[in-house]
C-alpha cells in the first residue's frame, strides 16, 4: 500500500488560491469552507525582507492528535495513511478543531460537521491519484504522491530540496515545504 503526501514549495507559490478553489468544487463545498488556508509570512530583516505564502492544510498526521479525541471515531486514518473523516459519525463536537495543532480543521455550518483536506481526486488526465489542488496549481508549487517509495517524484524531490515538515517535529506530518 502507498503511504500518500505531499510537497509544497513556498518559493513558487504566489497565493493565487487558485488550490483553495479547485478544492472547493471538486469537494462541492459552500463558498464559506476552505480546507486551504493562506499564512502571510516575512522572511528576513530589512532591507532584505520578502513576503512567502505558506498554504496549509491538514498534515495527514501519521500521529494524528484531532484522531486520538474523536469520540466517535470519525476521525480515522485510512490504509493509505489519509486521515479521513465518516461524515455520518461527525457529532460536530470540534473537539478535533481544538485538538490540530495546525488548525486546519473547519466546521460546515450548512451540515454541522467538521471538514478538512482529503486528498481528493484521481487525475483527470491519466487515472493516476492526485489531488484536485496539485493539478490546479499554475506554478507547480504543490507535488503529490508516494512517501513510501524511495523512486516516486515526491520522495527524491523531498530529498533533493531539502523540504520538512512545517512544525519540525510537531506531529509526524506527510505534507513537507520547501522554505
């Protein structure tokens, strides 16, 4: 089984929210639900300050703490090690909102359930699995795939880039920045 993840590189992102968009209708989610959100960070000291957009989402957690307070076991980590959500189970009790360290987790307040990245999609282009957020992405700042499979694309390029998981060692996250 592949273990999925994905690598985000802040220095080609422009902050398009173009990702934020794609997700919302591949996931039919009301314009008040983004499973993506946008930080506005700067770098450096002046004179040589810049701004980076970090996007972040859920982390896929191999230790998920929002999993571990679940009362219900909604929250749940799948063979391929996404963290998913049972929308039925969902109490809305948010007692996963609290427990993120990220806080990525968003309520829908049409449903009363709570929401996050999914991992979403199979390609529209060739059957392979990808997520509606990397396909979207016009600067190709987003890479998906394999974390398990020391060939796959993403693996070599976490390698090769230098990429680590945005809070250090925080959680055991699957999604890695290239900072």
């Amino acid at each position: 089984m592949a273990r999925y993840g994905m690598l985000i590189d802040t220095q080609k992102c422009i902050g398009c929210y173009t990702c934020v968009t794609a997700c919302q209708r591949q996931n039919s989610l009301p314009a008040t639900v983004q499973l993506i959100r946008f930080e506005e960070r700067e770098r450096g000291t002046y004179p040589n300050a810049n701004y980076e957009m970090v996007p972040l989402q859920c982390m896929h957690c191999d230790d998920a703490p929002c999993q571990a307070v679940c009362p219900t076991g909604a929250t749940y980590t799948n063979s391929d090690g996404v963290v998913a959500i049972d929308q039925g189970r969902c109490i809305g009790c948010k007692y996963c909102m609290a427990a993120c360290p990220y806080q990525v987790r968003v309520c829908n307040e049409e449903t009363g359930v709570v929401d996050k990245c999914r991992f979403c999609t199979v390609s529209a282009n060739d059957g392979t699995v990808m997520c509606s957020c990397v396909e979207a992405c016009l600067t190709g700042a987003r890479m998906f795939g394999d974390l398990d499979d020391p060939e796959s694309d993403i693996s070599k390029a976490i390698v090769e880039r230098g990429a680590k998981p945005i809070a250090g060692d925080l959680t055991e996250a699957k999604i890695f920045y290239v900072r």
